[in-house]
C-alpha cells in the first residue's frame, strides 16, 4: 500500500465549492476527485513532446575561416532598390 501524506494547498472558494458539487454527483471524495485530476494533469505534462526546431539549413558552405563576411552582410542589409 503506497504511504500517504498529509498537506495542505488553497483551493480559490468558488473552485472547492465546485469540486465538492462535482464529487458528491459522482459519488467520490474530494479527496478522489483531487487525486484524479492532480494525476490527469501530470500524466498530460508527461505527454507533451519538447519543441525541436526544425532544421531549415540549406545547402552550401557558409562562410568559411578566413572569408570576408562584407558581401553576405552586403546581400542581407543592403537596399534592394
């Protein structure tokens, strides 16, 4: 049997209130209820995938050791007009 700790959190009233209305209609406890929802929410953060930026390189050698970035930065910054 797991071991169970006592704690104590605050719940906004109109949250507890509701929670309560929720699982007396279910037939569970507060305490039910809470151990549910405090599960489905970690359970759900489990889930999620981290973001990966996707590799949108192309092709070519970049600026090499050596090279002059003068003309990159010209192609980049300079007035098209």
């Amino acid at each position: 049997m797991a071991s169970r700790m006592k704690t104590t959190i605050h719940i906004p009233d109109a949250l507890l209130l509701r929670s309560k209305e929720v699982a007396a209609a279910e037939g569970i406890t507060l305490r039910e209820l809470v151990e549910d929802a405090l599960r489905r929410a970690l359970d759900a953060r489990d889930q999620r995938r981290p973001f990966v930026l996707p590799d949108c390189s192309v092709g070519g050698e970049g600026v090499q050791a050596g090279q002059s970035w003068e003309l990159p930065r010209e192609l980049a910054y300079d007035d098209p007009t």
